[in-house]
C-alpha cells in the first residue's frame, strides 16, 4: 500500500499523536472539518425542529431524515469516481461554496416568510448531497498525508473533534432558540461554510487526479471489483445496511419522544442530545487503546450487541433521565464502532480507490436507513415510539447472531 513519501510510515507509535498533529494537511483538514462541523450541528437540529413548528407532525419530520439520506444512497457511488478523477482540493471548495449558497438562500427565504415545507425536503437532499461529497474527499486525503498505522488515530481525532461539537452544538442551537427564530441557526451554519471555504484554499495540493482507466463507467466497475475482491469489507458493508436501519429508527425518533412525550422545551432538549456527545468523547478517546489491545472483530461484534442494548432502554424510559443514559451508551458505543470500521476502509483499499471504495460503501450503507426512518414515522403514528426503539433493539440482536457465526468475528 503506497505511503506519501513527506510522512514516514515507520514513526515510532509513542509519537503517534505529535506525528499526526506535526502533519500540516492533517491540520487544515482537521480546521476545515471542524468549521463545517460545527454549523452543520446546527442546523441538523435546526431544520427538523422548524418542520416539527411548521406541521406538528412526526411524518415530517421523519421524510425530512430520510430525504437526508438519499443522496448517500443514490449519488455515493458516482460521487466517489468523481473525487478519485478530480482534485480534490477544488473538489472540497465547490461543494463546501454549495452548502453555503443553499443555506443562506433557505434562511432569506424563511426571513421573507416565503419558506415552505417543499423548500426545506429540497435544501436538505442538496445540503446532505455536497456534504458527502466533501466527506469522501476528506477520507481520501486522510488516506494520503496520514500513514497508516497512524490512521486509527486520525480517525478517532476526527471522531473527538465531531462528538464534542455533538455537545456544544445542541447546547449551543438551544441558546441561540432562546434568543431568536428558529431559521437563525441557518445563518449561522451558512457563516461557518464560509469560513469554511476560506480555509481551504491553505490546503496544499497534495494529490494528483489518477491516471484514467477507461472512463467514469470503467473505473465505477473496477471500484465494484476491488469491493467484492475484499471480503471481509464486503460482509462489513452488507450488514452495516442493517445496522445504519436500525441506527436511524432510533435517532428519527429521539427528537419526536423528547418533545412529544417527555414534552421538553427546546433549550433542554439540546442540552439532553449533548449526553450523546459525552458518550461519544469518552469512545474516540479510548477506541485507539482497545484496538491496540483486542481485536478488531471481537471490537465490532460486541458494538453490535451493546447498542442492541441501548436502544432497548428507550422502550422502558419514562423521564429525561433514562433518556439521557440511552444517549450516553448510543454515542460511546456507536463511536468506538464507526472508528473500527472507517480504519478498517482505509486500510484495506489502495490509495488510489479509496474514493470509490467509500463512495461505494457509502451507497450500499443507506441502502435500508431511508425506508426505516420513513416507516417509524408512521409506526410511531400506529403503535408509538416504544414499538420502533424496540424493532431497533431486536434488529441489533438479529445482526449480532449473523455476526457471530462468519469469519469477522476472528479479525485481527
């Protein structure tokens, strides 16, 4: 696996987090990263709130996740060859610059009063759409200006650095409610994209696109050969289908049960989903140990099984504080999960594929999210939210006993 020739692969691993912190590019990613973070936070708890005011309706909001998810699942793929063709520098500054543009028309709309429920399902499916795109660059150059042994930290960097703004963010989105409309926290997320898209241009081109290899159609399909050739990735994707399903029926329905059941005001119910960021600090912090010390199989295997146990603590919660512990397992245990899982993407493909590996995987991993998050909606209409926390909870056990019984459980 090649190794960028300016970052040594052989750095002792004492120095593991000088080495990373010393690496230039790593740090404008990490920058960049955390602006668009940031706002990002904002507005994702932004924008299914004002639909919830708008309609009062958990179908809404419910569509509106799901919509969010559709440009994984119907552009990932394409997505990938294309940052594998292009820079991917000038590739993250034009899809960070349509963020931008979006989200500031979407809150000139809403000021005007001219905003409708159509608008927002729009703005959504373009916002998650540019999102990706910069996210799969970002892995891509992650996998080249970080050598690997190192990228298991990286990645839990990364991790650290989203899961603490999962803190902040709500808390932070709470606040502003107190303060102003609910639209404001679109502003605010449109200012950190352009800070955002300034700091980009400090990044180096460290890339170069790759030769062809017989046009976009050729390259997806050679994408598609290296995926299936690796089948311990292969299995890994198939059962993160089920895993993301279950994983969204929970989230979808998070929002939905604070305030509809537990009837918390904005402000607290920000400061509740932080507990969730908590969780996930205390996983980033200590994924890079336990990889160090049990393998990475046995790490992901029990994952699956312990946030089978999570979501099942919300078919019995009654007040905000089994609420709260919910959270708190879902954000340490799906942290320490998705960790193993992206270094184990990025170790096992080729530099010069990582773009369609992850554009592909990211494709096939939403491919049930969007009608399970779609179905809760009307479930939760049908039999409440404790029959979808429950489905959630019994899929996780279905894919742990899968799990179990193939060859990953015994990866190194």
């Amino acid at each position: 696996m090649p190794v960028p020739n300016h970052t040594p692969a052989t750095k002792p691993e004492s120095h593991e987090s000088m080495s990373i912190w010393r690496n230039r590019p790593f740090l404008v990613l990490f920058f960049t990263s955390t602006l668009i973070t940031c706002g990002a936070k904002v507005y994702e708890l932004a924008l299914p709130l004002i639909l919830y005011d708008m309609t009062q309706s958990p179908v809404a909001m419910t569509t509106m996740k799901s919509i969010e998810f559709l440009p994984n699942l119907l552009l990932a793929m394409f997505i990938g060859v294309w940052v594998d063709r292009f820079s991917k520098k000038r590739w993250s500054q034009w899809m960070v610059f349509g963020q931008m543009v979006l989200l500031f028309l979407l809150y000139g709309l809403t000021e005007s009063g001219h905003a409708q429920v159509i608008h927002y399902y729009v703005a959504g499916f373009f916002l998650m759409a540019f999102h990706y795109g910069f996210h799969n660059a970002r892995v891509s150059m992650i996998k080249q200006v970080v050598p690997t042994p190192l990228l298991t930290s990286a990645n839990a960097r990364f991790s650290f650095m989203g899961t603490f703004i999962e803190i902040m963010g709500p808390a932070i989105t709470g606040f502003i409610l107190l303060l102003s409309a609910l639209h404001t926290g679109l502003l605010i997320t449109g200012t950190a994209y352009l800070l955002a898209f300034i700091a980009i241009s400090f990044l180096d081109r460290t890339d170069a696109p790759a030769p062809s290899q017989g046009g976009f159609w050729q390259e997806l399909q050679n994408g598609w050969k290296e995926l299936l050739g690796n089948r311990p990735l292969w299995q890994i994707t198939v059962l993160v289908i089920f895993l993301n399903a279950t994983s969204g029926m929970y989230d979808a329905m998070i929002i939905f049960f604070a305030k509809d059941h537990l009837k918390l005001d904005n402000s607290t119910l920000g400061l509740v989903l932080s507990v969730a960021g908590l969780g996930g600090l205390l996983g980033s912090s200590v994924v890079a140990y336990l990889r160090r010390r049990y393998p990475i199989g046995r790490i992901m295997g029990i994952t699956i099984l312990l946030l089978g146990c999570s979501y099942l603590l919300m078919v019995f919660a009654q007040s905000t504080w089994m609420l709260c512990l919910s959270l708190f397992l879902t954000g340490l245990i799906s942290t320490i999960e998705n960790v193993c899982i992206w270094t184990f993407r990025q170790e096992t493909t080729p530099a010069h594929m990582i773009g369609r590996i992850s554009g592909i995987t990211g494709s096939i991993f939403k491919l049930g999210i969007v009608f399970s998050i779609y179905g809760s909606g009307w479930m939760t209409l049908s039999l409440g939210p404790w029959a979808v926390f429950l489905a959630a909870a019994v899929g996780n056990l279905v894919v742990f006993l899968v799990y179990r019984r193939l060859s990953l459980w015994k990866l190194a």
